[in-house]
C-alpha cells in the first residue's frame, strides 16, 4: 500500500499553499490600511515562492496537528487496506514525515500537484472550504446572539 499515495500528498501541498496565501492577504499592510492601488499590497508583490518562505514554518506548525481531519475531508478518495483505521494512521505518519522533511523550494518545484490529481484536490478542497465557512457564520452568529 502506497500511502505516500499522489492525491493525498498533493492535498496537503494545496492546503499548505493555499494557507500561506491566505496569511499573506491577512498581514498585507496594504490590506490592513484599505488602500486601493495593487502596487501597495505587499500580497500581490510576493510570488508564491516568497509566501512559501516567509510562512512556511508557521502553516506547517498549523497543519500538522490537524493531519487527522484533513484526512477525513478525502479518505474517500484513496486507496485503502482491509483495516481503515491502520490506514489513517500510516497516511498521517507519512504526512508528518512529508512536511518535516520538506521545505518551501521543494513544496513549490515538488510538483505534488500535477493535472492528474488537481481535480480531485481541488473538488475536496472547495468542499471543506464551504463547510468550514458555513462553521464560521454559525460560530458568528452564535456569538452575535449572545
């Protein structure tokens, strides 16, 4: 059984990126002060390389802990032994050793997303986006009620 299986991988390299990003939007100063022209957002200066450099250390002190649940989001999708159980174990250890052996040049040049998994990836990803979305307004709303 591969469970450094291409799509498992590659969600994580998506998710890893995709948070990198995300923090950059959220401490651009340019975004922090409303500004209006393009030029002044430190988030539209950096390529994704940079992002991966300058985050790197803090998205995988994120993802690490939550390997579990992001398993969950796509264990459909892979490819599984008799005992399930045994599975999400060995696809989480193999992500820890992923993401502390890798770094940010080799998660950009890795190609760990190819055109034959980013449909896949990408489905699961905009499905766990819309669910933790939908966690965050009904957190919101709850607490706006109170």
């Amino acid at each position: 059984m591969d469970y450094f299986n291409d799509i498992w991988i590659g969600y994580i390299t998506a998710i890893f990126i995709k948070k990198c990003m995300e923090l950059s939007i959220q401490r651009c100063p340019g975004c922090d002060s409303k500004l209006k022209s393009p030029i002044l957002h430190q988030h539209l200066q950096h390529s994704l390389l940079d992002k991966l450099k300058i985050y790197y250390d803090e998205v995988r002190g994120i993802i690490l802990p939550k390997l579990d649940v992001l398993y969950k989001t796509i264990e459909n999708n892979l490819p599984h032994s008799q005992d399930r159980k045994q599975d999400q174990e060995c696809y989480c250890r193999n992500a820890v050793i992923f993401l502390i052996n890798s770094h940010p040049d080799s998660l950009y040049w890795g190609r760990y997303i190819t055109g034959d998994n980013d449909g896949i990836i990408y489905e699961y990803l905009s499905k766990s986006l819309k669910k933790s979305s939908k966690t965050m307004t009904n957190t919101n709303d709850k607490k706006t009620k109170q």
